[in-house]
C-alpha cells in the first residue's frame, strides 16, 4: 500500500490527466507528430512478417531437396581432350567416359563410410494415355530409398516389393496429380495405364506435396504429383537403357574408325558425340552427419573421377549449402529493411521531440502559471514525459494495426508468404513507447526548467 501510494499518489495521477488534455485539445498535431512512430511500427511488422515468411519457405525448399543430400547430375556433352594439333599433326582426341551408372552407385555404396542412402534416378519425357486421356508426364525410375530421402507418403496402396524391383515388374506409383486427372472417381490401385509404349499397373498412389512456383524456378524441383514412379530395373528393362551398345552406335563407331567420306557422316557423329551416354540421370545421396557434407562431397568427385578416367562428365551440387547461402541472403536483406524501419522510428523519436520542444515555447505562460501556483518542477517534467509517450504509444498501437493489415496485404495480393509473429509487435511496440519516452526528456526538462515569473511575461 506504501509504495501503491509512492508510485500512484494522486499528483502523478493529476500531472497525467493535465497531459491527456493537452494531447486531445491537440489531436491532429498529436497525430502527426506521431506518424513518424506509426509508419516505423508498421514498417518494422511487415518486414519482419516477410522475412519470416521467407524463412519459412525456405525451410520448406530444404525439406523438398532433403536433408543432408548430395546431387551427381552428368553432364551431356561430353568434353574433350584437345592435343596440340600444329605441333604434331594429329586430330583432337576424345576421352571415353563410361558416363554416371549401376556400377557407380554399387562403387560408392561399397565405398564411403557414412552413407544413409543413395538413390540413383533414371527421368523421361513421356505421356500418359488412358481412356482417350493424353497427358505429357514425366517417367522417373527409382528405387525405394528415393521415397524415403525425399519423405515422400502413400496416399493410396503400397510401395514396390524386392520381387518388382529386382525383376523390374510392369508397375509403378502415381502421383495425386496424376490420379486427379485419370482417376477422378474411382480407385486407381490395380488399374492400368499406359505410360509411352508399354502399360502399367498403378500399386500406389503418392499423398499430394505442394511445390510453389517459386522452389520450382530456383531449386529445379519437379512438379512431384504429375510424375510416374516405377522401378529402376523396369525402366532399364522395358524403356531405356543407355549403357547398351545399339546398333547405330556400332555403325557409327566403324566409319569414325575407316574416315569420312562426305559431310554427312560427320554430321552423325557430331550428334552421337552429343548423345546422353549416361545410364542414370540424377543420384541423390544421403549423409548421416551435416558436417561431412563437403567432405564427402570431394571424395565422391575423386571416386568418380577415377572411374571416368579422368573425364569430368558429371556436377556434384549440395542443396543444403546452396539453401544456407540463401538464407543468409535473406537474412542481409531483413537486416538491411530492419534497420531502414528503425531508422524511421528513429525519424519518428525525432519528430516527437522537436514538436515537444516546440510546444515547450507555446505554452511558457501555462508552465509559469503551474509553476506559479505550486506545481514542481517535477510535475512539468512528469507532464511532458506523459504526452511525449502519449503519442508514442498511440502511434504504436495503430502502427500494430497498420503493419498487420500491411503484411496481410502482402500475402495476399503479392503473392509473398508472410508470417506475423508475436515478438515482433512486442519489439516495435516496446521500441515505441522507448522513442517516446527518451525523446521526450530533454523537452521535459527544458520545460521544467523555466523561470514561473519571466514565464508569466512571456508575450
């Protein structure tokens, strides 16, 4: 009850009621004063809002590349190894490279300490018919650890068996996309579909993974739910299998061996030089532990390199990195747009400031009258410092309302994730009520420090 008393006595109530007054007799004064504060508070609420939305979806890119992954893509064109043709004489030389394959993942499987899993990839443009229904898709052969990198769940049915995969079984996975589209009403386990040349038979059907435009463009993703899923071995088997010498090649191979005799032939072999040689189009491997990503990542390119006889037909990515590097980004960017928000609380503070200094000079005779009649000088200084923070919190407050409604808008007609959190209307409230008060000290004080009689002849 003492200290209610000493904190709450019935002057501090008073000298507060005086501010009130003097802020409501000069209401649109008090509200410019205070868009300074306003624009600031909102300013800093958005920005946060879409930094935090930006986080989030970042998160969610990683989650989509997976977690700890290292991606061996080949390169198609294969290079070559040029001789010093004026020197002796001799025609440029061409590396062979048996190209990304089985036997790489089996080599590294057998290899590298470490390793969660390793998911080699075969991908082809195809199209998908049924029922008179023609959709261009993509044919991805795989194995089943490519569904537990990627945390992939069945909607529907079930995951390829040993059988299938090792006999590369005429079945295959859908996407939800996929079973929209052919599959409207009607259960598609067990139904078939033909997938290019051959028919398929759907075991299951993968839940839906929202991929947005944006992770699509930047990190090459996939649209996962229109693609056809099917063992390795079956796509080996049945579609496409680039390890094997054709017939063609073998034609072609004889006359680079005999000489030219016309342009033509040339032409032939530029193209079969320009030929995806390799058997496998992507593989994705897995780490146990962050921190052997790199690591890792150099012994795979001196494994494969050895086993492309020195010929570098291959790229090695770590998604993760290239995400952090991202972020990091990101996060400049939120610095740099925080730090113009305060700036503009700053210009805010500033502005409550001259305006309080300004109304120090208005209302001299009213401080000498308070003065005059028993006021302290602390009163002044307790009067001042209200209307300073008065406005300050005011501003706040429909600085709260504005950046809420600002980061909505955002969201909404940009396009732009947003992410309002409760800590950031904390800080920029706090930091407003802070401005108010510490710029509204040094008006307080020069207030106070009038003299009542030379402020009673003031004109």
């Amino acid at each position: 009850m003492i200290l209610a008393n000493k904190y709450f006595s019935p002057r501090l109530w008073a000298n507060l009621y005086i501010a009130i007054d003097a802020v409501i007799a000069n209401k649109m004064r008090s509200l410019l004063t205070a868009l300074g504060i306003i624009f600031g508070v909102a300013a800093v609420i958005a920005m946060l809002a879409i930094g935090n939305g930006a986080q989030q979806e970042i998160l969610n890119q990683i989650k989509l590349v997976g977690v700890n992954n290292i991606v061996i893509k080949p390169i198609i064109e294969q290079k070559e190894e040029k001789l010093d043709e004026a020197a002796n004489g001799k025609k440029e030389k061409k590396k062979f490279s048996p190209g990304l394959t089985i036997r790489d993942v089996e080599s590294i499987r057998a290899t590298i300490p470490g390793l969660e899993r390793v998911s080699p990839e075969i991908i082809l443009n195809t199209n998908v018919i049924r029922n008179g229904i023609r959709r261009s898709a993509k044919l991805v052969g795989v194995e089943p650890t490519y569904f537990e990198i990627y945390d992939f769940q069945m909607a529907e049915g079930r995951m390829f068996n040993d059988e299938q995969m090792r006999l590369g079984s005429s079945v295959c996975i859908i996407g939800s996309g996929l079973k929209s589209r052919f599959f409207p009403t009607e259960n598609a386990i067990g139904k078939s579909i033909k997938v290019g040349p051959h028919w398929l038979t759907i075991v299951g059907v993968m839940r839906e993974r929202l991929v947005s435009e944006n992770s699509i463009s930047k990190l090459g993703i996939r649209d996962f739910n229109m693609d056809v899923y099917a063992p390795l071995q079956s796509v080996l088997i049945r579609y496409q299998n680039r390890d094997l010498i054709t017939t063609e090649e073998l034609r072609l191979a004889n006359m680079r061996s005999q000489g030219f005799s016309d342009g033509s032939n040339e032409s032939e072999e530029s193209e079969l030089e320009k030929k995806n040689y390799h058997q496998l189009d992507r593989l994705v491997i897995q780490v146990s532990e962050t921190n052997k990503l790199q690591t890792t990542a150099e012994v795979l390119s001196r494994l494969l390199e050895r086993k492309h006889y020195e010929l570098i037909d291959f790229e090695i990515e770590i998604p993760e990195l290239l995400l952090k590097q991202q972020q990091r980004t990101n996060d400049i960017f939120n610095y740099v747009l925080g730090a113009i928000a305060g700036i503009s609380l700053l210009v805010g503070g500033i502005g409550i400031m001259n305006i309080m200094l300004a109304s120090v000079l208005e209302r001299i005779k009213e401080i000498g009258l308070r003065l005059s009649i028993g006021a302290q000088k602390s009163d002044v200084v307790q009067q001042f410092l209200f209307e300073a923070v008065m406005i300050s919190v005011s501003g706040g407050l429909i600085g709260v309302v504005l950046g809420v409604t600002m980061a909505y808008l955002v969201s909404v007609f940009a396009g732009i994730p947003t992410i309002i959190s409760f800590s950031s209307i904390v800080l920029s409230f706090g930091v407003a009520a802070t401005v108010g008060l510490i710029f509204g000290i040094a008006p307080a004080r020069k207030a106070a420090s009038q003299d009542p009689i030379a402020s009673l002849r003031y004109e």
